[in-house]
C-alpha cells in the first residue's frame, strides 16, 4: 500500500504492506519497521482490517497530495519554460563574446531538458501512485465482492486480500472485472471458500 500518512507519528502505525509464510507473519510499516509474528488467521484479518480503516481513513488526504503533486509539477514547468525564454533573452542581449553566448545558451538548454525529464519520471510516479489510489478505493466501496465471513473458521475469508492490490499492481479495471467474475461464480451456487483466482500484470 502507498504510504499516505498524515505525519511521521501516524508512519509509526502505517502498514503498508504484509507478507505470509505457512507460520509468520512479517508487517511492514511506513516508517520502516517491521514486526515479526507468528501466523495465525486471526491475526492476520486484524492486520488487514486495519489497513482497511487506515485506507478509508486517509482516501481523501491521499486523492489531494497526488492532485497537489501535480499541480506542482505543471506550474514549475511553466514557470521553468518563463525562466527559460527570459534568460534566453537576456543571454542574447547581454555585451559578452559570442562563444560565451552560445555557452551559456547549451547550459540553460540542458538545464531546461534535465528539468523536464525530472518531472516527466515525478509524474510518471503520480500516475502510478493516483492508479493504485483508485484501485483502493474502488475495493473499499466493493469490499463485499472480495471479502466474506466464513463461518466454519469463525473468521473473514479474502478472495483478493487488500495488501494484494499493490504487490500484484491490481487495476480499478482488474478489480472491476474481479467483481464480475466473483458475482457470477456466486450466482451459479459456488462457495466463497472455493473461489480461486489468478492475477495478470496488465504489462505482461
């Protein structure tokens, strides 16, 4: 899971991912500690159920920094294409040599570029970080398609886990057609326990 605490005392009780063996559990937290313990279903379901809390909790902080990350990105652009034509101005009307000037324009050429590529990688980023956003939310105003009481265990079955969506690059879209493929094997009379799917990175 993305890592949008509120501050650094809310890191402290962030998970953002958890990892299973046949008897461990390792839950990893924003700040970057990691707590160790032995497995057990119960266990586990608390875990989940409180990424899902902290989830619904910090959606909305979560929909604004991506939106105020970019806006930020796109207006020092253009601040950096204003700086840009200025200086270029100035180099050209400023009484130096002409080797100077040719110069001192690559420099400010480069600079500009390198500028650009930063940004394009930042929100090549936000882009990530805005899909793996919705997909979340997405599963948590449908969570009933992925998760179910099972009664012989006394405990909460997932047939897609929260901590999936991030370790397997889960889509809106792939949640989606989730959705539809577990409603349909529930109308045509299959147990949840019994439901067992496979997931496909879009980029394969």
């Amino acid at each position: 899971m993305i890592d949008f605490a509120k501050n650094e005392d809310e890191e402290k009780n962030f998970i953002v991912d958890i990892e299973t063996t046949t008897d461990e559990m390792i839950i990893r937290y924003a700040d970057g500690h990691k707590v160790r313990e032995k497995f057990s279903y119960h266990n586990l379901n608390v875990y989940r159920l409180h990424m899902e809390e902290q989830a619904k909790n910090n959606m909305d902080y979560a929909y604004d920094i991506v939106a105020k990350d970019s806006f930020m990105v796109y207006a020092k652009r253009i601040l950096a294409i204003i700086g840009g034509i200025i200086g270029g101005i100035v180099i050209y009307n400023v009484d130096i040599h002409i080797i100077m000037k040719i110069v001192l324009a690559l420099i400010l050429i480069f600079s500009e570029g390198l500028y650009y590529l930063y940004n394009e990688l930042y929100l090549s980023v936000l882009s990530t970080d805005l899909g793996e956003i919705l997909a979340t939310d997405y599963y948590l105003k449908n969570i009933d398609k992925f998760k179910y009481y099972d009664g012989k265990m006394g405990e909460y079955g997932y047939i897609v886990p929260i901590e999936d969506i991030e370790k397997h690059s889960l889509t809106q879209e792939q949640l989606e057609e989730i959705s539809d493929l577990v409603s349909t094997f529930r109308k045509e009379g299959i147990p949840n326990n019994d439901i067992s799917l496979t997931y496909k990175n879009p980029s394969n």
